[in-house]
C-alpha cells in the first residue's frame, strides 16, 4: 500500500479525532455558544482541510476527490441555498451564515468531496469508534446531570443547575446524536464479537447502555415540558402553506434568513390557545419543512433526493441502514438540529466507498491555475471567517459589559467595533439602537431630580449627549428594520424606542403608531402588540383608540389576562364602569386564587361599589402596568 503524505496524515487526523467533537463543541465566546459556536468549528476546520488539499494539489501535480452518493446530495442543497439567496434573501450577508445555510452546506459538500480518499477502510471503522466516544461522553453528561454531579463539581457555572442542559445545547440534538449512535455501537459490538475482541466488546456494549439510559432520560425529562419549545408539526405544514402562497416563495422559497417573518405572517389565529402562542421559532417543525420553507420546491426536491441517496449505501451493513433509516425519519418529522446535519455528514463519510474516488492529472500549468484559484478562495473566505468570528465576539463582549457589568460606556464602545466588522447583522443595530436608548434615558434619570427634591435640567453638554444618543438609538433601529425589513421583533424594537420617546420628541407617538402597526402587519395575530399599540394610545390620551386595540388584543387571544385589565382600565376612564368590572371579572377568572395578583384585582373590583370609586382622571403613563405580572 502506498506510504500516506504528510498532508494526507494532517486530513485524515482532523477528520477522525477532531471533527466528530463539533457534535458536543460549544464556543463560550459568542451570543449562541452552540449552534453559531458549531458553525465557527465546522467552518474553521473544511478551510483548514481545503488549505491542505491545495497543498496537496500542488505537490502532486494530481486533484484527487470522492464523487459518492452524499456529494450530489449536498451539492445539491448547497445550490438551491444559493439560489435562494440571490433571488429572494433580503440580507444576503444573514443568509450566508446562517447556521442552516449555504456556507454550512457548501463546507459539508467540501469535506464529503476531499476527505474519503484519504480515509483506508480501517479509518472507517476508527471513525465510528470516535463518533460512539463522543455520543458516550454526552451521554454520560446527561445522566451526571440527573444528579447534579457537574454542579457539585463546577458550582460556578450557572447553566450546570439545569438538569436538562448538555453541550449541544438542546435535549433535541443530543438524543438525535444517542439515538443514532446506538445502531453504530451495535454494529461495532458485532464486528468485535467476530474478531473475539473482549475489550471492545465491553467498550461497546457500555457504549449502548449509556445511549439509551441517556436518551430514555431526556425523553422523560423533556416530553413533559417540551410544549412551549417545540413548533407543532401542523403549524408548521400551515406556515409552509401560507408561504408557498406566492409563486416566488413556492418556487424559491423565503430565503433562510427570513424564516421569522414566514413563521409570523403565516401563523394561524389558534395558535394564540397554545403554550407556544408567545413563542418565536427560527426554523419549521422538521428539517423537511425548514428547507421547503426557505428554499421552496427546488429545496423539497433537493431534500427528497438527498434522502433517497441516504437510504442507497451501504445494504451491506444493517445497523448503517438502520442509521439512514432513523435519520431520514427525523429529517422528515423531527425539528432541525445543527448537530442532526453533521452527523449527516459522518454518515456520508462511513458509506463512502474507495471506489468513488477519482484522480486527475494536471500539467504545470494546470496547477498553477488552479492552485490560484483554491488560495484565492481560501484567503477570502478566510478574512471573512476573520471579521464574522471577531464581530460575534466583540458583540457579546457588549452585551455581557451591558447586562453583566453594567458597564454602557465599554458595550457602546464594543458594539461599535463589531458592527465595524459585520456591518449587515440586523441584531447588531437593534442592540446598539437600545443600547443608545438606555444610555440617554439613564442620563436623563440622573438629572431629573436635584438634592432638594425639584425638577433639574440638563447642562448644555448633556442635553447634546442625550440627543445624540437618542438619535443614534432611532438610526441603528431603522437601519435595523432595512437589514431586515420583515423581522417582526425588529420592527417591534424600533417601535419601543418611539415609545420611549414619547414626550422627549414630538413627533414619537406618530412614529410609534406607524412602527407598530408595521409590526402588525408582519404578525396580525399576535395580541401583545394590539397591547402595546393601546399602550401609546393611553400615553397620548387617545381612548378610543386604545380601546379598539385593547378589544382586539383579548379577540385574539380570549385568555389573555394583561388584555384584559388594560380594557378594564380604558373603559373605567371613559366611564364605562359595567364593562370596566365585567372585564376585572375576566382577568379574576383566568388568575390563579394563591397569586397575590388576584387580590389587587378584587380589591380593584370592590372599589367600583364604593362612594371612593376609581376617578376618570386623564392618566400621565401609559395604561400597561409593567408592575403586575399576571399569567398569560
């Protein structure tokens, strides 16, 4: 057999000893330390891969590559994605690196191109013993996290406290990884046994014991709160539907990065009955219905025959059918996981065969060109890489100086530089526009009162900075809306910042009302923004109007207890006291007897009886009450 190169060795060693650990790797340093962090490992790792098979290339004079059956598959995807972006993607730049998007498809496409040929059919069965250690090693977390052991051993570490936390990030991806790494442990259990291996025949057979203990565990764990995570399968064929209503959507799809809008706009008015009514999702109720929603009929058909092409390799080994076989099952009924997509992967990887491998010879000048183009693409997909990754970084720096620290001078300041990185992140902007919003309003509660207890003014110098800040706060959030035009909680940020604004700017209320009703339009079912449009309403003394919302706010979801006194409130103020009491009435029957919450309300509705009932007086706040914290 010929002597592996150098760079054949680096290739084979990243696959099977770094690789599989994307499955359970999580990146502290960003805002989504699992799925983005996945995303930045797995991009990481192909450009280092593609660096060494250019080496390769140049070195040989010879381009070796894999055409197998998960090639055209991924292929496949990964140019329906692209299309996708072109045509209808908003924010292409969101598009691009979106964990289910195209740079995740291309880069799986990359290394089921580049990496069999440098895989023996020993290294095959070295990768599944690598893919079960991982699936062991999660899923001896997760039983540790049934007795709290990580805790004890890490009490610093908030998130150990949640018993139903493992690295993946999600008890969905984690008993995808156990559930399909069971029929591989069974395979290897076998294989062992007929080579009269004793040792791996233990390490195999403990490896399925943890598989399933841990995967019977976040099942029992998990059903009985599942409810308000996991998008029903019906809502989500309903949002496929009213997405394929135009023919650009039904050919196309509505583009990965705006699935939010999709799922807003095309949710059904029942919904607001369910645990999820409040809930937002960013990928459909299947990984089917995912890409069929943002990638439309091209997508559905890429993924149909993408799951045809599974099912085809390796007859010869059933627990690898039976691995295609319950991955296929999920694709089409179980929600999207990043780490469900690797192990696709893998899969390709272990059904490969040698004999897929084709080689081409290339003259000088042929390599020369091409080598060319392969560092060239490298380098710029490298910078990029560079400034995506630095930009995540520095934003959560922000964040956690804001939240954490408390500290608005060293987030303002961090967000500037990652939106200097990533210009085109929506969520940048929105977060710097509240950022700018906070930073002004505390400046503006600092001087509202001096030492004597009356109303101060702001210096010349402060009133500058407030304005600024303020106008700063309402440029990120527009610019926000621009980057993402159909992101409802974009939209509902803008119209927040207005809110907050009213009686500082004279014309906020107008810009609230239009920034809401945008929003509505975007999600014309959901109640809490009727609320919050009432809630301008109120603020401007417009009652009428704040009435209507109110009203419409509790049609749409008739349990809506926050609905309801907010009614209340409005018709006690024009003095319609019956329907005032009838609504408290309302909110009294859909709160619990033991909160403390349900004696205010009857205390309120006494108060209707007696001679020092509630004046109708104009109020000078809004009529939500962010004091009361009532049940939804």
């Amino acid at each position: 057999m010929q002597e592996r190169s150098w760079v054949s060795k680096i290739i084979r060693f990243l696959t099977l000893y770094i690789l599989p650990f994307i499955l359970i790797g999580f990146v502290p340093f960003v805002e989504d330390a699992y799925d983005m962090g996945r995303f930045v490992l797995l991009t990481s790792i192909t450009l280092i891969i593609s660096l060494l098979w250019t080496i390769e290339l140049i070195r040989t004079k010879s381009l070796i590559v894999s055409y197998n059956r998960s090639v055209i598959g991924f292929s496949l995807l990964t140019s329906t994605s692209l299309i996708s972006i072109i045509v209808v993607s908003s924010n292409k730049v969101e598009a691009l690196v979106h964990p289910l998007g195209f740079i995740t498809w291309l880069c799986l496409t990359i290394l089921c191109l580049i990496v069999p040929p440098n895989l023996e059919k020993k290294d095959r069965l070295i990768l599944m013993w690598v893919l079960i250690a991982v699936s062991s090693l999660l899923g001896l977390l997760v039983i540790y996290q049934q007795f709290a052991i990580t805790a004890m051993l890490f009490p610093t570490v908030s998130y150990l406290t949640n018993p139903l936390w493992n690295p993946t990030g999600s008890p969905v991806s984690a008993f995808y990884i156990l559930i399909l790494s069971v029929p591989i442990a069974i395979h290897l259990f076998k294989n062992s046994g007929t080579h009269h291996e004793d040792r791996n025949i233990a390490f195999s057979l403990i490896a399925i014991l943890i598989g399933v203990i841990a995967g019977g565990i976040i099942l029992w764990r998990y059903i009985p709160i599942m409810a308000p995570s996991i998008l029903p399968f019906p809502v989500g064929w309903g949002i496929l539907m009213e997405s394929w209503k135009q023919p650009l959507g039904a050919i196309f799809g509505v583009g990965v990065d705006q699935f939010t809008g999709a799922f807003t706009l095309g949710k059904q008015l029942s919904i607001n009955t369910t645990a999820i009514w409040n809930s937002a999702f960013n990928t459909n109720a299947s990984l089917l219905l995912h890409i069929a929603t943002v990638y439309g009929i091209f997508g559905v058909c890429s993924m149909f025959l993408f799951i045809f092409l599974l099912l085809q390799n390796k007859k010869d080994i059933v627990e690898l059918q039976i691995v295609g076989i319950l991955a296929s099952i999920s694709i089409l009924f179980f929600p999207p996981s990043y780490p469900l997509v690797i192990l696709l992967m893998f899969y390709c990887l272990l059904t490969s065969s040698e004999h897929n491998t084709h080689t081409y010879q290339f003259t000088s000048l042929g390599v020369v060109f091409g080598s060319i183009v392969c560092m060239a693409g490298i380098l710029v997909s490298s910078i990029g890489w560079y400034r995506y990754v630095n930009g995540e970084i520095l934003f959560y720096q922000g964040v956690r100086a804001r939240n954490e620290e408390n500290n608005g001078t060293k987030a303002y300041n961090l967000m500037i530089l990652a939106m200097r990185q990533n210009p085109f992140i929506s969520r940048y902007h929105a977060t710097f526009g509240q950022l700018n919003l906070m930073l002004g309003g505390s400046i503006i509660t600092a001087a509202k009162q001096d030492q004597t207890g009356k109303t101060a003014t702001l210096t010349e110098e402060d009133k500058t900075l407030v304005t600024t800040l303020l106008s700063q706060a309402i440029r990120e959030a527009k610019t926000a809306t621009t980057l993402a035009p159909k992101n409802v909680y974009i939209w509902g940020s803008l119209a927040s910042i207005y809110q907050n604004l009213i009686g500082v700017a004279n014309d906020a209320p107008s810009w609230a009302i239009a920034a809401y009703q945008k929003a509505i339009t975007l999600d014309p079912v959901n109640p809490v923004l009727r609320l919050d449009l009432g809630g301008v309403y109120m603020g401007i003394t417009d009652y009428d109007s704040a009435l209507r919302e109110f009203t419409t706010s509790v049609t749409l979801k008739p349990n809506y207890a926050n609905g309801y006194y907010n009614l209340a409130n409005v018709l006690r103020i024009k003095g319609n006291t019956k329907e005032a009491k009838a609504a408290l009435q309302n909110v009294l029957e859909l709160l619990p007897s033991t909160s403390t919450e349900y004696q205010k309300v009857i205390d309120e509705i006494k108060a209707f009886d007696t001679p020092s009932a509630p004046s109708q007086e104009t109020p000078t706040e809004p009529a939500i009450i962010p004091n009361l914290t009532l049940p939804e």
